[in-house]
C-alpha cells in the first residue's frame, strides 16, 4: 500500500513560500550550530592566563630559569660574555635553520635568551648546558641547540621558537 | 511503487545497506492517517529533544568533572568562562523539563486516544520502558552539579531501596560505592548519565519498529481502510511537525533566555554540604506526582512499591482497558474520567511540592487512591459498561462530512 | 475542534507545571518580601553600571571582611564598566597566595587581572571560627540561592530595623523579619554613611542594601545581558519562522484537497 503521489500535481512547482520558510530552517540550524563549535575555542580563563610575568632579577650569567607558559616550558637564560660571543661567531649561512643572533633577542639585552623549550622536532623538552654546543641537548632524538638555541646538528628542522615577549622593566618580562 | 534511481552510485550504495530505500519507504511509502493531529506531533518533537540533549550533554561533558571538590566549580566555569557555556547548560537543564512536557503530552495522547490497545501493545510498554529509562538518566543528571538539591535529592531517593527487606541495606551501599552519598556515587551517576540516553535512542528505534509494523493510531480510532484514509509521511507531515519543533522551540527559547531557573530550585546554587540538610527536599518538577504517591503511603516499603506501581500499573494498561472502543472522541463516559486523570496528576504535582502534612497530605493520599481506582477500577469498569457513540465508517467519510460535527474531524 | 482541545492540553500542562514549580518555590514563615523595580527587570533589562560599581563598593569595603566572593574575577569587573586600568589597579591592591617557590614555601604577591577575589578565611573552618559557629556564605551566587533573589537580598539587609513582632532573639543572634525563623548570627552589616561612595551619591542604609542586591545579582549573572539580547532574537526569529512554517504547511496541505 503506498501513500505516495496523492492528492493531485500543483503542488510540484517550487513555492516561494516554502523556500522561504526552508532558508530560515536553514539559517536557524547554522546559527544553532556556531555556540556548539566556539565552545570548544578557549575559554575567558585560559585566555586571562595567555600572558605571565616573569621576575628575572633572581638569574645570574650563565643561570637559567624554566618557566610554565601556555601550559609550556620557556628557558629564561641569562647569557655569559663568552656565550654571546659563541653565538656571534658562527657563519649564518651554515645553519640548518639560517638566523643571526641579533634577531633572537631584544635590543641591548643580548644577554637575555628567551626560548620555547620545546623541541622542534618531536616536542621533547631539552636539557640545558648539555649537548656539543653548549646550548641545549634534546635526548629524544640527539637535536643539538647553540647558546642562541639554534638547531645545529640532530633531526630537528628549526631553531628554538622565540615567543612573544617584553621587558616591562629590567627586572620584569612578560611573555606573551 | 517502490524506490526507483537511475542514480548508479546510489543503486550501488542502497544494493548493499538499504539506508535509501527504507528512507524512501518510511516516509514515502508508508501510510500514515490523514486525520492526525496536533496531539500525535510529540513523538518527533522528543526526537529532537532526545538528540538536543544528547548533543548539549556531549559538549557540557568536555568542560564538567565529575568530583566532589570540583564538580560544582566547573558547572560554573561553564556559566561564566566557556564560549557560550551558560547557553548550552540552561538549554540542557530546561530541555530536560521540556522533555518530560512532551513525553507526559505524549503518553496523555496515548491515554486519550488508546493508542496503546491491541495490536499496539509492545509500542506501548517500551514507550513505559523508555520513560523509566528517562527518570533515571534525568534523576542522575541533576546529582551532576552536585548542588545542595542534587546531592540530599540523591540521598533520599538512594535511601528508598533499603526499605526492600533482607537485601535492601546492601543494595544502597552498593548504589553508592561507600556509605553515603559521595564521590564514588557522584562518578557513577555521570558515568551511566552519559550512557542511559543511547540506550534511550536504542529503544527508541524499536518504539518505531514496533510502531512500523501495525502503522500510527489516529484521532478517530478506526483503521485505514483505503487509499482515501491516508497520506505519505513527506511532505505532509514532514512539514507539520517542522512547524511543531517551531512552535515548541519558542517554548523552549521563553525558558532558556528569560525564565532559566523557574523550573529549578534555588537550593541547588548551594554547594552539597552533607552536614546541612535543606528545610524542604524537593524532586524536579517532572518527579513530583510519584514523589507525592511514596510520600502518601505511610509505611516506608508500601511507599516505595506504591510509586514503582503507578508506571508499573501502566505497563498493563493494554489488558485493563475493556473497552471495544479505542478512541475518547467515541467514548463520552471515559472522556470525562480521562480529564478527571489529567487533573489528578496536576493535583498529585502540587502535593510532591508542599511539606507531607495536614490537609496537603489528606489530599495526597485521596489523589493517590483516586490514581490507581482510575486503572484499575474505572478503566475495565468502563470497558463494560459505557455506551459509546457510533463509529464513523471510515476516516476519510468522517474527514469529508465532518469539518464540523466530531472533534476528530480537522486535520490542520 | 482539534486545536481548541490542544490548545486546552497545553494550557493546562503549563498551569500544572507552574502551579507545581510555584507551590515548590513558595516561601517559609518570613514577612513578604519588599519589591525593587530593578533596572535589569524584564526582557530588556540590563545593569545599571554605576549602581553595579557602587555595590561592589559596599562589598569590597563591608561584606568582604567575612564573604567571599570566590566565582568572580579581577578580569570581570571590566564587564561592569571599569577599564582594564582601573581593574588591575583593584586587583592589585590585594595580596594573592602564591606558590610554591623553587624553596618550597608559599609566598605573597599583587594581584593580576586573571586571580579570581581572594577569601577572607584561608579555610572554611576558620571563617565558622571568627563568626560565632556560623559560616558566612560566599556571595557569588546568592542571589540565584535565596527564593525571592535580589528582593531577598535588599529586604533582609535593609530590614533590621523593622518590627519583628516582639521577637527576641537568643544571645548571638539578631533579628530580622525577612529571615526565615526570625533570628540570624549575622548582625546588620550596613548602617548610614558606613562608607562614602566614590561617586558620591549618599550612602544609606536604603540605597547600599540596593546597590549591593544589584551587584551581587550581577556576579550570580554576569552573562543576564547577553543571554536577554540573544532571547529576543532568538525568539523572534522562531515566531517568525513558525508563522512560515505554519503557512507553509497550509499550503502544502492544500494540495489533498
């Protein structure tokens, strides 16, 4: 028994009446739809904490400071005379990921490195003052990072991630 | 005429799971009553709802946890921290209530037009199955934000299982995990809160099998008879019951955006505190006619077997209705006892708010009596001794003849 | 008609509910509540800035000596019309526990924008202790947890003075007409000119009882706004979309005729 095609044609032809009431089903549903998905976008706490302060007039040269993030490990160093000039002296051109020291820390605060500590191969977290540059050394894999953090030899592809930061005072940054 | 597509992918698909063709025979083939109205449109109403909740449940879960120090904490960092996390709880929360609306409209529908009669028997106890299933995830739902209601609610409730004898004490520590209300039972109710309302949808699915197989009731309580009595699911109904998910979505919306705690309790913006117990426990609204029977009865265990009989007694609703007349709108008599029910239940609503004493609790114990006399007496007595009005021949006469003369008669 | 006997069903199952969530709702043996008609009433209500940020003036400099405020944080009361100057400035007047250093003890520092209003009690044991055995509730939410909200509120707090019929109260305890059972440990909190507001609009018991209720109807809400805006919307567009439904399905029906 079959109810179809009942009751007689004219009702084939597309009416403006139900297209319209179809398109604000439409537009009710993608609307319904938006708080469903930005839920999971952060919420106004994790975004309150997207910024820290860090007190750095505790580090001495050659002194360096992990410190959490985003939920991430960042290195704080506060470089020696002779690690600056470690990290002046290589040739940019032969680096994996080519940059020159300068642009990896604030002007006239070169003795302050601040570094992502994570690796950028895998993510592992390096170890510090370890490695054949003297920098950092990744166990996971064998990266090899220099007093700028820069990858020198190992599988990772760049150099330490430098994140957004500033000098509030001499004593204080705020990363991010 | 079954389904036809020149389509070759469709053909290849539908070969190997028939997804389309049943489609297509669901809502195309498949005759469904002319004459339905307004009533029958809370079945796909509490589809919607069902996947609402379970949606709005789904998202709520990745920002909830369910521990005692932190489950209250993180109920609010929804409300105030998480992208429109005070949306989705209050369209959770009221959608439970409006949940029960429609599945206590439904169930009325079913009482008024005997839709639960030979040969719809099986539609109608897993119907009752599937309303048990919803009291109990509704019940451990409102545990979750462990609120001074949420948890002395649980606790009460949890409690009623010792009055079984003999094995009664170690089913409550059981329930708990422990010997109180706590954490393990916290863990638990989220737990089986997240599962119950699968297990709802899986019922469901055989509500409508069982439904598929004798096809809908309708106003008029007579069977199809031919072409005449009925329409094909798409576009009729399709359309009409979009309006209904409109019309109720504004229902809804009232409650979520300007009424969000009217059908709360204050209470339960009170962190749990075991050691404080508020001055009147009271059930969600929904619960509040059986929180009315198991209060009525004066001996714990009666009470306890006396609001497990009023779903239970409606289990055998199939067998206890004599009548030979499906339909209300044929049988003046019971129409009037049907109203008469309806207000026994609003009446059982308001005594499960008020304290068990005095008068309240008179009228408790009357309106309880009166609950089960309707089942068990009123509705074989009538069966027997109504005189019913004529039956229509078929719905298509009563359709066409009747745009004025029985109740059944409009369509729109 | 078949609408009619619906539209009867419906009728009636929204009386039921309301009778049943009304009766549940209904109050104890205290004196009936005195009604505000508060700026963020009705559909369209929204807070009056300035009364929000004198009610939490009078909560910074009165309440705050025994109520937390725990839910709400230095960040929020830029909702309330502060700048994010202004806001760090506040927040940075308190001391916020912190730690545990690289030593392993805990230590002080300001407070930042992202620290949520610290308690005055380090534990809830110790607030019970300094207040006679009674723990003074935290207040972010008690506008939502007291039936009568923020008309219980400013009735209880403005309501010390009036008559209670003779009742007295035991030692430790005060009396109140709006509380239910007539006694309550604690003592009236407010009294003229208790503080000068920093916008300097008189500071009676009156007017500090209704900024406060304001204020603390905003922490238990802080969303009341965007939620009334959205509604509007929101449900305009589903009566619209339900009238074209409803024609829609008219006319579709039509057809079997």
């Amino acid at each position: 028994m079959s109810a179809a095609s009942h009751g007689g044609d004219g009702g084939e032809r597309r009416d403006f009446l139900v297209i319209t009431a179809g398109a604000f089903v439409g537009v009710g549903a993608v609307g319904l739809v938006w708080p469903f998905v930005d839920q999971m976008n952060p919420s106004a706490d994790v975004l309150a904490l997207s910024s820290t302060e860090v007190d750095i007039s505790g580090i001495e040269p050659g002194q360096s400071v992990t410190i959490s993030w985003r939920g991430k490990p960042v290195f704080v160093r506060r470089r020696t005379a002779a690690e600056i000039e470690a990290a002046l002296a290589v040739d940019v051109d032969d680096l994996p990921d080519p940059e020159s020291d300068d642009a990896r820390h604030k002007e006239g605060k070169a003795e302050w490195l601040v570094v992502l500590g994570i690796c950028t191969h895998l993510g592992c977290v390096p170890l510090g003052y370890a490695g054949d540059y003297d920098g950092w050394f990744c166990p996971c894999h064998g990266s090899h990072y220099d007093t700028s953090g820069r990858i020198r030899k190992g599988p990772a592809p760049a150099n330490l991630e430098v994140p957004e930061y500033a000098f509030l005072t001499d004593t204080q940054i705020k990363i991010g | 005429m079954s389904f036809q597509t020149d389509n070759k992918l469709i053909k290849w698909f539908d070969d190997r799971l028939p997804l389309v063709s049943v489609m297509h025979h669901t809502f195309v083939q498949h005759p469904y009553p002319r004459n339905l109205n307004v009533a029958y449109q809370f079945g796909s109403i509490l589809g919607v709802m069902l996947t609402l909740q379970i949606v709005t449940g789904i998202v709520l879960a990745m920002h909830y946890t369910a521990h005692t120090s932190m489950a209250f904490d993180s109920v609010e960092h929804i409300m105030r921290d998480v992208n429109y996390g005070w949306l989705l709880r209050y369209m959770h929360a009221n959608g439970a209530s409006m949940f029960f609306i429609a599945v206590y409209l439904h169930m009325f529908r079913g009482l008024y037009y005997g839709s639960y009669k030979a040969p719809r028997e099986m539609i109608w106890m897993i119907g009752v199955v599937i309303l048990l299933v919803m009291m109990a995830t509704g019940f451990m739902g409102y545990v979750l934000p462990w609120g001074q209601m949420s948890f002395w609610g649980a606790t009460v409730i949890t409690n009623l299982f010792s009055a079984l004898p003999v094995v009664g004490d170690p089913i409550v520590t059981w329930l708990w995990g422990g010997f109180a209300v706590d954490n393990p039972t916290l863990n638990r109710f989220f737990s089986l809160h997240y599962l119950l309302p699968f297990v709802i949808f899986g019922l469901v699915f055989l509500h409508l099998v069982a439904l598929h197989q004798k096809g809908s009731t309708n106003p008029l309580g007579i069977e199809i008879k031919g072409p005449a009595d009925y329409i094909s699911f798409h576009p009729y109904f399709t359309v009409k019951d979009f309006f209904g998910f409109a019309a109720f979505g504004v229902i809804f919306a009232v409650f979520v955006f300007w009424f969000p705690n009217y059908l709360g309790h204050p209470d339960n913006y009170i962190p749990a505190d075991p050691l404080v117990t508020p001055a009147h426990i009271v059930p969600e609204w929904y619960f509040l006619p059986f929180y009315a029977i198991l209060r009525s009865v004066p001996d714990k265990l009666m009470g306890v077997l006396a609001m497990f009989a009023a779903i239970g007694v409606l289990f055998i609703l199939p067998w206890l209705d004599r009548s030979r007349v499906r339909s209300a709108a044929f049988r003046p008599q019971y129409k009037w006892f049907f109203w008469i029910f309806a207000l026994d239940c609003i009446v059982l609503g308001y005594a499960g708010s008020q304290p068990a004493e005095g008068n309240m609790l008179i009228v408790s114990r009357i309106a309880t009596i009166y609950y089960f006399v309707h089942f068990i007496f009123l509705m074989p007595v009538l069966g027997w001794f109504e005189r019913p009005k004529p039956l229509p021949t078929s719905i298509s006469e009563a359709v066409l003849a009747g745009k004025a003369s029985t109740s059944a008669g409009e369509n729109a | 008609m078949m609408i009619n006997r619906s539209i009867k069903v419906l009728a009636g199952a929204v009386l039921g509910i309301g009778l049943m969530t009304g009766g549940a709702l209904a109050a104890g043996d205290a004196k009936e509540l005195k009604s505000v008609d508060w700026h963020h009433s009705g559909p369209f209500g929204t807070y009056d800035r300035a009364q929000v940020q004198r009610g939490f003036q009078v909560y910074s400099e009165v309440c705050a000596a025994c109520h937390s405020l725990k839910y709400i944080a230095y960040r929020n009361l830029m909702e309330i019309g502060f700048s994010e100057d202004q806001a760090k400035a506040i927040a940075a007047e308190k001391d916020i526990e912190d730690g545990p250093d690289a030593a392993g003890d805990m230590f002080t520092r300001a407070g930042r924008l992202s620290d949520k209003i610290p308690s005055p009690f380090p534990n809830d044991n110790a607030a019970k202790a300094s207040n006679g055995g009674a723990f003074p509730p935290d207040l972010s939410l008690i506008a939502k947890a007291r039936v009568g909200g923020e008309n219980y509120l400013y009735s209880l707090l403005s309501g010390y003075e009036e008559d209670s019929h003779g009742h007295e109260c035991p030692a430790g305890t005060y009396s109140n007409p709006y509380f239910a059972g007539g006694c309550l440990k604690m003592p009236s909190p407010i009294a003229d000119d208790l503080i000068e507001y920093v916008d300097g609009t008189p500071a009676t018991v009156d007017q500090m009882s209704k900024d406060v209720s304001a204020f603390l109807t905003w922490a238990a809400e802080p969303k009341m706004e965007e939620r009334k805006a959205m509604g509007f919307k929101v449900i305009i567009f589903l009566l619209i979309m339900s009238g074209l439904l409803y024609a829609a399905k008219r006319r579709i029906w039509a057809r079997l005729h």
